[in-house]
C-alpha cells in the first residue's frame, strides 16, 4: 500500500471522504480557470442561489432534495441487500406517470382520497417497474445491473409516449399533461415556500427505513443476506431469495414514489424530461452517504444544493448549468476512489 | 558441519492497529535444513514468514539475507534475494493450464512478446526430474486437485529458484496420503540446499519432517532447537507457556479417552436412502442411511470432496434431498468447515454474527410478533460468550474479519453449541487450527454430549485422528456413499485401508 493509503487509513472514513470533496473542488475550480470563468464568482453564486437565503434555500435545495432523498433511499436500502438496483430512474419515471394518470383522472374527489391515492399508485408502479428486474434475477439469473439499466430506457420513454399520447394535454400543444386535480395535490410545508409535506414524507421514510435496518429481524435478514449470501444462508439459515425479492421491490416502491412526490408536489404535471437524472445521482448519494438512510438525507441535501446552486450560476455567472453535471460525477468517481482505496487499505491491514 | 544461514531476522516488530502481532520475534534460516515455525494461532507466525517474504514490512528490527540487511518492500524484492513463498491460498488460474500459469510472472530468457513455452517445459521437467515433483503440464488446474495444486504452486516457486522456500500452512488443505509426499518433496529440496520454512498447525506433523524448529508466543520467539534436542510435551510447554503445562489434555490425539456407548433412545435425526445433487448435476450424496442419537458422536471419515459437505447441509437442516427422506430437528448447532464463507459475516461485528444464528430465538427478539431484535441483550450474550469461550477480542463490537483464524473458529464454536439442543454438525471443526484451538474444540464436543439433556453430534472430518479419538461409530463416506466401519477396523489402520481403497477406486 502507498503512502496515499497509508494517510486515508489514519484518516478514518469521514475524514477521507471529506478529503475527496475538498479534492473536488479545487479540480472543479481549475477547471472553471481553464473555461475563462472567475471561479470565484461562480462560488459564490453556487452558494447563494442554494443556501443564501431562507427562500432559495427551502424553495430551491429543499424541494430539489426530495427526489434525491427517496431514490437515494430506494438505492441504499437496494445496495444495503446486495442488489445493485441502478434502476431509480425508470421505476421513478413509472411512479409519475402513474401519478399523473391518476390525478388526472381524479376530478374532483377529496384530498383524503385521492393524495393517498395517487402517492399509492405511483408506489405500485415502482414496484411493477422493479419486478421484472426481479424475476429475472431470481428466476433466471440474469444480473439486474442490466435489466433495471435497460428498464430506465423503458421508463423514460413510456413517460414520453404518455405525454404524446393518452396522456397529453387537452390543447394537444406540449408533449405534457393537463395539470392534476387540485386534491392531488400535496400541501405546502413551509407556507409562501414551494417547499411541500413530500419533504416530510421523505424524512419520516428516511427514518423508518433507518430503524427497520438496525432494529427489525427483517432488516437484519436484509443486511445480512447483503453482507454476505453464504453466511446468512448456511450460519443464519435465512431465505436469501425472499429478502432478495422484499429489498429489490421495496427499492422500486420507494423510487416509484419519488416520480409521484415530484408530480403531486412540484410540478402538478406530466411532462418529458422530468427528472434530470435524479434515479442516477441516487447512486452518488446513497454511496456518499454509505448506504446509511440518516446520511441520505444530509448527502440528498447536499446535491439537491449542488443542482439548484447550478441555475443560478448559470444565471449570474453566466456558467452553463451542465457544468454541474460533471461536478457531480467528479464527486462520484473521487468517493467511489475513496471508498476502494479505504476498502483495500483496511483490508490489508486485516490480512497480517 | 555448520549450516550457513541464507537469512536471519532479528527483533522484528509489527503492529496491525492496536494488535501487536509481533514483539522482538527472531528466525534464522539454515541451509540444508527443514525448519518448522510453531505456535497458537495468533502467535505471529504467518507474520513473520510474510515479512521474509516480502509481503509486509516490518516496524522495527532487521532481515538479513546473506548477512546484509535488507528491506523487502514488495515479494519481487524477496525473490531477487533469493526467498520464494508458497502461499496458503492457492493463487492459480482454474481455467488455464498447469503450464500456461507456470508461464505466469515469468520472463522469457530470450526477450520480447512470446511466452517462453518450450523452454519452460524443459526447465519444468528437468525440475521435476530433480525433485520428484511431477504435474501434468497440459491439464489445466481446474481439473487438479488439491494436492496438485499445490504442487504446482511449489513448481511456480522452484521456477525461480530460491535458496530460501517459504510454506505457509502447506498441509492445512492435504489429505493424509498427499502430507507425505509434500514432506517427501520438501526433505528433497532440503538436502539439495536449499533452506525450507514452513507454519504448520499440527506437531506432529512438523516433528515428522523439521530439523529444526522455532517456536513462537505472543510474537516472541520462545524456542529454537534441533529437532532432537525437542519432544512433544516440551514443545506443548513453549507454545502455551509453562503455567498452563498438561501436555496430555492439550495433545488433542495424546491421550483422549476411549469413548464410551451411548444408551439408546429414539434418533434425533435419521436418514433414509437421502440423495442431493452438485452444483453440477451429479449425486454429489449418493444414497445416505443414518440414525444419529442423543449422546452420541457420529464420526464421519473421508477424503475431501466425497459428499461430506452435501451431509452435512442436509443433517443441519440447510438443504432438503433431491431423494430420500431426511427427519432432522430443528434446534441444530452448524459449524460449517469454511467459517470465513459459511460460518460468519467478516463486516459485521460479532454481535450481530452471534445474531445470524440466535436472532430467530424468543429470548432476543421484542415487539409485536417478534419483529424486532433485542441488540442489547444479543451483545450481553456475545460478551458472556467471548468470556465463556474465551476468544481473543477486545469485545462484541469488533468486526469478525479481524479476529485470527482460531478465534473465529472459536466464536462459531461458542455460537453454535448456543443452537444444538438437539444436534450438532461439525465439518472439519479443528481444520487450521493450532494445537491449543483444536483441543477447545475436542474438549467443547466432548462436553456436549455429557451435557443434560444433551444432543447428537455427527462429526465431518478428514482428520482421521480427530473422529478415531471422538466417535462412539464410524462412517466412512466413498464417493456419497457411507460404509459403516465395523469395531474391529477402528483403527488409523482399518479406517485408513477403507479411505486408501475409495481413493484408489476413484482413479482406477
């Protein structure tokens, strides 16, 4: 092992993850150097438009948090059981357009109903949207790392066929839906914010998913199975497939979900191009926050941030909002780098 | 004549964490000569021999080679001093052939892109030649077993030719049989000159083959001798240290009692005509027939690979059969023989390992239906357990990758004694272990069936020592089959015949 090891393995997890950010950074700065930008004024207007006021940061970070706490949730309760569900995108896409077709299709039922209804439906579509995935695995063998993939590409496109189709506008002008019933929509949580209850919704899934991993038999099962197959099957006697089965569906409800929270909580509508990729950013912020549901949210926050720090550097900085994309994969490979290394450092240390 | 030393180390340190593996620990290596490095599991052994190899650096102290000091940072480095390791883990290519990962790492004399084949093989045969090593060159590996295997390990380290081989647990993975054609091989390469280090958890094994040996405790050395200057009982004493001295209780073979019959009773387990298949589709278990009752210990004796693995899942309720009928208790103890793969969860502390066992049990469990885990007084019971069984860590939060071999093996032991109320299944428990490990594990199965109400034991191994000095009845497994051994032909003798007579039907 190298002295870079060496350091990260003093250095302890959070510290070196922390190092990988600040790492980040400075690579993201020379980069903007590079472009002819000021870097410095494209900090700062990254920072205000996130975090610079109580309004950009409840109308903006917050309600862009949302999607990526959930879907980051639906990935670490995935990765924490051993399934590498890369699937968010598709099963959120799902989860929307089932949204949108029933509050569409809600007239003029009461909130009580048809909330739940909708936040239902778009759970069940998830969940349909992880089962194929699913049997093939189980059934067949086939590694979901491609099918939940390919099912993305099915997803995206089934959202863009309903707003072309069934599903578009009664103009037929936009590749979008008419906006939803007004009981389908989720209620403000900060009054004169855009934040809405899905943020709540989130937390409160954040911390059940957190207990039912450390305190419940079944998240044990779950994490067990996850930890090692081997080992839970044979010292455990547990039933790998079953936890296989409840960890990849529970993971398309919870992104599902995240389709149905961004319609009936932000957008009020269908339409192409929903999400910017929240189902694979997921990925970034279930891994950064080492699959831990608490650290989801401060690391879903933290991007969520990161994406709405980015439209107002594009609009004070004049810096294209893309730009952010490729911050955010930098983030991506300097944790996954991170990660290995501690991972072989530890391991090595382990093996005398 | 004096031997001279290819290499000596002095005073070496090394720390993993807050682990001092090694305090001060000395070897010297003479040529000519066999030399067996002893001692507990976690006594720095396999340590010291990867420092010499290049593997880890040390902290503090000296390796010398030819009486320069040097710093071995990488295995290249030793192999450019002359010092080659044979690993305990084979670390060969299944798919490619016994010549295809000789050629592996080597340097074609000549230069340049193409592998050197035709000279390999010249070389490798004139090797074998020399030392009696022989390997089919065009199988390929997958096709080997084991103890070819690592006789093509030893090839691939000849190949450069070292003055120094190092043996880490070399007989760990050996039927009897192949122990002695590897000591045979190694007494070779000895009197040609060459040095030989090896770890090897069973004395008697080393005292088979070492002219010398050094003998470690707490990651010191304690002892180095000629071998005829050594005996059993004192090298048991310098392993463990004087205060605990009953080499008899300790020599797990030395000494253990006859076993006693059990009384009768009604089978807590029985097979009948139970048949499971490999992953390959062939009756790995081929017809299997057997009462097992409370008190008793069933010994199950074989060369590895005969179904032992098959019935052992199956009599510990794993595994249903692909034919037959197996009546099998639930409350059954499972040590399975991979404790690193089976056994337990290496990222999960040893709370939650003890978990994967005994979170199904009322007494850990709260809540509506059970659904919640009572982590608090599953670490209480781990605590209790690390004392009872005495495994070496500083408590129940510590990862389980950590601990040494012995002391995993010792938790899955205490884990698993905890679940057999009923019965216990024990698959090659003491493979790996050292003396002292071994016996905890002899002496905790014995135990067992005085224990009341006490369980069945049906005991796997291929250590025909361990189930001749364990069982109440014999089995021996042929291919899937088991053959009961009748009470005349319990000996190493009788029982070895009938293992030696499947070995030989299996090739011929």
């Amino acid at each position: 092992m190298g002295a870079m090891g060496e350091l990260l393995r003093r250095l302890g997890p959070a510290w070196a993850t922390l190092l990988a950010l600040l790492g980040t950074v400075l690579v993201a700065g020379l980069l903007l150097v590079a472009g002819g930008y000021d870097p410095f004024v494209a900090a700062g207007a990254l920072v205000s438009g996130a975090v610079g006021s109580p309004e950009a940061f409840l109308s903006v970070t917050l309600v862009r948090s949302v999607p990526l706490i959930l879907t980051g949730l639906a990935v670490a309760l995935a990765f924490r059981a051993g399934v590498w569900n890369i699937g968010a995108e598709g099963q959120l896409y799902a989860g929307a357009v089932a949204a949108a077709w029933v509050g569409l299709s809600g007239g003029d039922l009461p909130a009580w109903i048809l909330l739940p209804a909708v936040l239902a439906a778009s759970a069940v579509a998830g969940v349909a949207w992880a089962l194929v995935p699913t049997v093939m695995k189980l059934r067949l063998g086939v590694g979901e790392v491609i099918t939940t993939l390919l099912m993305n590409f099915v997803g995206i496109n089934l959202a863009a066929w309903a707003v072309h189709g069934p599903l578009q506008e009664a103009r037929g002008v936009f590749p979008q839906t008419d906006p939803i019933a007004a009981g389908a929509r989720l209620p403000a949580l900060v009054p004169g914010s855009r934040l809405h209850v899905g943020f709540l919704l989130a937390l409160v899934l954040a911390a059940l998913l957190w207990g039912v991993l450390r305190w419940s038999r079944a998240g044990f099962v779950l994490r067990s199975v996850g930890a090692s197959q081997p080992a839970a099957r044979v010292a455990g006697r547990m039933n790998a497939p079953r936890a296989v089965f409840v960890a990849f569906l529970a993971s398309g409800a919870l992104a599902g979900l995240a389709g149905g929270v961004e319609v009936s909580g932000v957008t009020f509508a269908l339409y192409e191009g929903l999400s910017p990729g929240w189902g694979y950013t997921a990925i970034a912020v279930a891994l950064l926050a080492g699959l831990h549901p608490g650290a989801v949210v401060a690391t879903g926050i933290l991007f969520g941030a990161l994406e709405g720090g980015a439209g107002s550097m594009q609009r004070v900085a004049g810096i294209p909002a893309t730009w952010v994309i490729a911050v955010e994969a930098l983030v991506i490979l300097s944790v996954l780098a991170v990660d290995q290394l501690r991972r072989r450092v530890v391991r090595a240390a382990a093996h005398g | 004549m004096t031997p001279t030393v290819p290499a000596r180390l002095q005073g070496i340190t090394k720390r993993f964490g807050t682990v001092e593996a090694l305090r001060g620990a000395e070897l010297v290596v003479r040529a000519g000569e066999v030399h067996g490095v002893l001692g507990e599991n976690g006594a720095g052994k396999s340590t010291l021999l990867n420092i010499l190899a290049g593997m880890l650096l040390p902290d503090a102290g000296t390796v010398k080679v030819d009486g320069r000091v040097r710093v071995l940072r990488r295995p290249r480095d030793a192999w450019r001093a002359g010092v080659g390791m044979v690993h305990q883990h084979f670390t060969l290519v299944p798919a490619l052939s016994v010549l295809e990962n000789l050629a592996l790492g080597l340097r074609s004399a000549a230069g340049g892109l193409r592998l050197p084949y035709a000279e390999l093989e010249r070389r490798v045969e004139a090797l074998s030649a020399g030392t009696g090593l022989a390997v089919p060159l065009d199988a390929t590996v997958e096709q080997l077993g084991v103890g070819a295997r690592q006789r093509v390990e030893v090839l691939k380290a000849l190949l450069r030719e070292p003055r120094i081989l190092v043996l880490d647990e070399p007989t760990a993975v050996l039927a009897p049989s192949e122990v002695q054609t590897l000591f045979a091989l190694l007494r070779g390469l000895a009197d040609q000159g060459r040095a030989v280090v090896l770890v090897a958890h069973k004395l008697d094994e080393v005292l088979d083959v070492a002219d010398r040996v050094t003998v470690l405790r707490r990651g010191r050395t304690v002892l180095e001798a000629a071998r005829s200057d050594v005996d059993l009982p004192g090298l048991i004493r310098a392993m463990v240290g004087s205060d605990e001295a009953d080499p008899v209780a300790i020599g797990a073979f030395h000494g253990a009692e006859t076993p006693v019959a059990p009384t009768g009773g009604e089978p807590v387990a029985s097979l009948a005509g139970v048949r499971v298949r490999d992953g390959r589709g062939a009756w790995a278990l081929d017809g299997a027939t057997l009462d097992v009752r409370r008190g008793e210990v069933v010994g199950v004796a074989g060369v590895e690979g005969n179904g032992q693995h098959e019935l052992a899942l199956v009599l510990s309720g794993r595994v249903a059969p692909g034919e037959g009928s197996a009546r099998v208790p639930g409350d059954v103890g499972f040590i399975p023989q991979d404790r690193t793969v089976e056994g337990l969860v290496g990222d999960f502390d040893l709370t939650a390992n003890v978990a994967l066992a005994l979170h199904r049990e009322g007494a850990y469990a709260s809540g509506p239906g059970g659904l919640l885990v009572r982590w608090g007084a599953l670490r209480r019971r781990t605590g209790e357990l690390l004392e009872k069984f005495d495994v070496l860590a500083s408590g129940p939060g510590v990862r389980a990758g950590t601990l040494s071999g012995g002391n995993q093996q010792r938790l899955v032991v205490a884990r698993e004694l905890e679940m057999a109320r009923d019965l216990l299944v024990a698959e090659n428990p003491t493979r790996g272990l050292d003396v002292g490990a071994a016996s905890f594990v002899h002496d905790e199965l014995r135990r067992l069936t005085r224990r009341d109400p006490c369980p069945g034991v049906v005991l796997l191994s291929t250590d025909l020592d361990e189930v001749l000095a364990l069982s109440h009845r014999i089995f021996v497994m042929v291919r899937g089959r088991l053959t009961p051994v009748p009470e005349g032909a319990r000996s190493r003798e009788g029982v070895g015949a009938l293992m030696l007579a499947a070995a030989h039907g299996r090739h011929g």
